[in-house]
C-alpha cells in the first residue's frame, strides 16, 4: 500500500468507529500489516494509508527476528503511568524526520481485535510509544505536534525541504 505522507489532509482527520467486521475490514488489516512490517515500521495507522477506520497495527516484538503484528481495532488507552521519557520517534508519513519526543512509559490498552475479541494489553517503551503515536494518528494528532523549542529548527528544515521538491 502507498502510504500517504505529510502535509495531506487525511492525517489531520479523525477515525471513525469500526462497527462490524467485515471482508473490507480484514483486507485493509492485512494490507497495513503486510506494508507496516515491508517498511520497517512499528507501527501504522489506517489515516495513513487513506482509510477513516478506528485501527492501527503494531508490531509487538520490534527487535526480534520474528515480529508479532497485531491488529488493533477501536482502541483506548485506559492508563498511563510512570514518568514520561524522551527518545527519538520517527514516522512512516515524514520520511526521514526523527524527533525526540516525551511518551508515557508504561500504558494499558483496551482494544479489539478482528475476531470480536476484546483484549487488554500492557505495553512499556519502545511498543507504549509507538501505541500512544498511533492512537494520536486515529484522532488526528501528529509527532510534530509535540516538538520541543529545540528541535524547531529540524522541522523548519523538513517543511523547506518539502517545498522544494
Ligand atoms: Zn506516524
């Protein structure tokens, strides 16, 4: 799938509700699973690839050599807790850009999955932060929008960058 990248519009838009699920439903899953991991991401959720549904897919085992995707359909995350911290965050729609963004340690997430299931995980670090940069994306929220006075100027660079392509 082509993902769609910064400044399109769809980004900025909020997701609406998965009701039933249906063959749509597990296709667009399926197809954000397969270009999420093709891509090397962590994470991807269905505004950037063009589609207003409530989901988002994780790759819950980064680091391994064999990733855990998951498929997670209208999520809340029901807590936060532990300090927030500070680490480089990237994103699929703005390639090249990494900013060092304050997330949640620790969160707990209250989801479905594609089988009606609903599942509560618990995640921390790497996969807390990128659940909380995906939930973000599914109501319309942006890394950038989190960006420190300091790191101002790396966006700047990005956005002339962007328009002079
Ligand atoms: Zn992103």
């Amino acid at each position: 799938m082509m993902i769609i990248k910064y400044p399109e519009k769809v980004l900025r838009q909020k997701a609406k509700p998965v009701g039933k699920i249906t063959r749509e439903i597990f296709d667009l899953a399926e197809a954000m699973t397969t270009t999420m991991l093709e891509n090397n991401g962590v994470g991807l959720a269905a505004n950037q690839v063009g589609s207003l549904f409530n989901l988002f897919t994780i790759n819950l085992k980064p680091f391994a050599d064999k990733p855990e995707p998951i498929v997670v359909i209208n999520p809340r995350v029901i807590k936060k807790y532990e300090d927030s911290e500070e680490d480089e965050e990237g994103c699929l729609s703005f390639p090249g850009l990494f900013l060092h963004i304050p997330r949640y340690k620790y969160i707990v997430l209250h989801y479905q999955n594609l089988y009606n299931e609903k599942i509560i995980i618990e995640a921390e670090g790497l996969v807390a932060r990128a659940i909380q940069h995906e939930y973000d994306h599914l109501n319309g929220v942006l890394f950038i929008d989190y960006i420190t006075e300091k790191e101002r100027e790396k966006l700047n660079e990005y956005h002339s960058n962007l328009n002079t392509v």
